[in-house]
C-alpha cells in the first residue's frame, strides 16, 4: 500500500512539473512586438521620405516588411498602416525620380519589398502604380552575372523568386526564373555555403531554406547530408542560446538563427532545432531592451526586423 501510495506521489508531482513547464513556456510574441516598437519609435511620414530621398533603400524595405509581418503575427492594424505608409511613400517618390531605387547595400532589398508587397496584397492595401514600379525596381537590380554562395547572392535569388511567383507575366520573368536556378544549383553542388561568419551564414541559411520553400524545392533540403550541415551550427549554440561570434561578425544578430533553427525544426520533425529556436529568442529579446540603438535610426536593417529575412517561418 505504501508502495503505491508512493508511486501515485510521484506520478503527481511528475504531472506538477510538465504542467508548471507549460506555465512557464516563455510566449516571445508579446516580447517580439514590444522590442519592435522600441526600434521604430522615432518612425514619422517626414522620417519615412527623409530616408527614402536619401536612397537609404535597405532601411526603407527593412521597415515596410518587417511591419507587414508584424501585422501577420499579431493582426494589430498599425503594423498594416505603417507597412502601407512605407511602401506608399516609397512607390510615390520612385515613380518620381528611379534614381532613389537604388542605394547602399541594396541587394536586401528586393525580397524585402516583395514580401511587403504580397502582404499589402493580400489585404487590399495596395496603392495605384504599384505593379510598374514594382517590375522596374527588380529589372533595375537584376544582375544575371552576380552568381556567388554567399548571403549577397541568396538574397538576390531570394527577391526574385519572389517577383516571379508575384508577376509571372512580367516581361523578364524567363531571365529571372534562368537567373534563380542558376544560384540555386551553385551553392547545392556543394551543400554548404562561402561564409567565414555567424551571422553571415545565418542570413545564407534563412534565405536557401525561404527559396527553397517558395519554389518547390524543399525535398532537396530533407537530405541527410543537409540535416548534418545544419546541426553543425545548431552544435556551436551555448546552453544559454548564445551563439558564437567569429569572422567579421561585429553587429551580430540573432535573428535570423531564431528563423533558421525553427525551419530545419518544421523541417525535419526535430526538436532539437526548435529548442535552439527559443533560446536564440530570449538571448534576442533581451539584447534588444539594452542595444535599442542599433534599431532603423543607426540603418541597421538586421536589428529592424525580428522575424524579418523572411516571414514564412
């Protein structure tokens, strides 16, 4: 009788602590939102412009999808309104003058706005004109002879598989389309990517496994030679959630490695990587609330945008 009186104490306080584990199971969205709006406190209509005139592109697609996907997560209409604002302004000023589509570090920017534009799409707040300037943007940054393996090159690629999948009509959809397979095919020859730095390879990772995603090619990624490939990072995490820093990694970010671990996670059934995704969260939660400055007024586009780089995690 004792015996199982015991065995029954011990069921329950096993039952205790999964449920106390559940209670305490952090819940980032919340977190997310709040950091969000500490980076784009000082955003205004004259700011937006500002940046816009001042070919300060990156800053301004950052802004506008990063916004977009807010307003996916939460349904909180001002991240909607900010996202259209942005992107009004921006199709507006373009129409104008084209010379303020391109700028510094722009290569992030396409697929950005495509993905700004998808959202805005999907919830009828598109502005007239937009489609024109749309296509002109991305045949203004299409290079068919920028074929490299790094974070560069997969955002390139990453933009127009976007644009293709957004404007399969446009007139030079067959080079897009030729210029996509091409980066594709010359990092997965090797299956591995030129980066010597953390948050480098991040944004090289996110942006295959989002190409990957958004034009069929995900069986290509459940290889077991893929999975050992992406458990070597999962690997360097600290217990903490911490990454290393190594390579030329001095404005690391962690939130690409957060969109990273929780892909391979939904990827390959292992939770191993979504462990790795929530402790990047919290180590990226809370390193926001003490370097805020590194937000839209410093421009640096990785800080704008937490779950940005992109959204369809």
């Amino acid at each position: 009788m004792k015996l199982k009186s015991c065995f029954l104490l011990i069921g329950l306080l096993l039952v205790c602590n999964v449920y106390a584990q559940e209670l305490c199971r952090a819940d980032f969205l919340p977190k997310a939102s709040a950091a969000f709006d500490l980076l784009t406190q000082k955003y205004s209509e004259e700011r937006i412009v500002k940046e816009i005139r001042a070919k300060n592109v990156r800053w301004v697609t950052n802004l506008m999808s990063a916004s977009a996907v807010f307003y996916k997560a939460t349904h909180e209409k001002r991240y909607l309104d900010m996202s259209e604002q942005v992107f009004g302004n921006a199709i507006r000023e373009w129409k104008k003058n084209e010379k303020l589509m391109h700028g510094k570090d722009d290569f992030f920017a396409l697929q950005n706005l495509a993905l700004a534009y998808e959202i805005l799409q999907d919830n009828d707040r598109l502005p007239m004109g937009a489609d024109e300037v749309m296509i002109r943007f991305a045949d203004l940054h299409f290079d068919p002879d920028f074929v490299i393996d790094n974070n560069q090159g997969q955002e390139r690629a990453l933009g127009f598989v976007r644009m293709c999948n957004l404007f399969p009509d446009a007139p030079g959809v067959s080079h897009w389309k030729e210029y996509v397979d091409k980066m594709w095919h010359f990092w997965y020859r090797n299956k591995d990517v030129d980066e010597t730095a953390t948050l480098y390879a991040s944004i090289h990772l996110n942006d295959i496994i989002n190409i990957a995603i958004e034009s069929d090619k995900v069986a290509l990624l459940k290889t077991p030679e893929i999975r050992r490939w992406f458990e070597r990072y999962r690997d360097q995490q600290a217990p903490s959630g911490y990454m290393p820093e190594y390579g030329d990694d001095y404005f690391f970010a962690y939130n690409n490695w957060i969109l990273v671990f929780e892909k391979m996670a939904r990827l390959t059934g292992d939770a191993s990587f979504r462990k790795a995704a929530s402790g990047g969260n919290c180590v990226c939660i809370s390193g926001i609330r003490y370097r805020h400055g590194s937000g839209p007024d410093s421009g640096s586009s990785d800080s704008v945008s937490l779950v940005s780089s992109h959204g369809h995690a």
